[in-house]
C-alpha cells in the first residue's frame, strides 16, 4: 500500500473529513505520478504526447498510477506498445 492508497482510505473512513481529505490533495501534489501515453509521436498541433484514455459506460477517463509497478501491471503484455510521462505535482 502507498502513501497514496494509505490517506485515501483514511479519508474514506472518516467519511470525508476535511483535515483527511486535505491530506490526500497534499500527497497527491507531492506524488510522481505515471501517465501511459501512445508511443508514437505526431506532429499534430505541437502536442508533446497523448494520453491513453479508458472508456466506461460511454465516459472517458485518463489513466495514471502512482507507481510504475503499477502501470506496468496495469499494461501487461502490451508495455512494449505505450511510452509514459512522468508528472510531478
């Protein structure tokens, strides 16, 4: 379990306490962060990378993970067909 993981369920037990809640913004701001990204670079509208994103139910969502092992569990088989960015806060 990260950080990460650790104040989101104190947040979620405490049903949302503000002091909880804060903490978990502030871990997020100071987390790297793991976004998957398409491997292949365009030249398209200047844009430095694009993100993979996931649909459910009609909604998309982007993806990102708060540790590598992560992403790449997440990617499985198909690591060697995505590239990834690493966000800081």
């Amino acid at each position: 379990m990260t950080e990460l993981d650790q104040v989101i369920a104190t947040a979620y037990a405490s049903e949302g306490g503000r002091e909880d809640v804060n903490k978990v913004y502030l871990t997020l701001l100071r987390a790297s962060l793991f976004l998957p990204v398409k491997k292949e670079k365009s030249a398209e509208e200047g844009e430095p990378f694009h993100p993979l994103f996931a649909k459910m139910d009609n909604n998309y969502f982007m993806l990102t993970f708060d540790t590598m092992e992560r992403l790449t569990d997440w990617a499985g088989d198909q690591l060697a067909n995505i590239d990834y960015v690493e966000l800081l806060g």
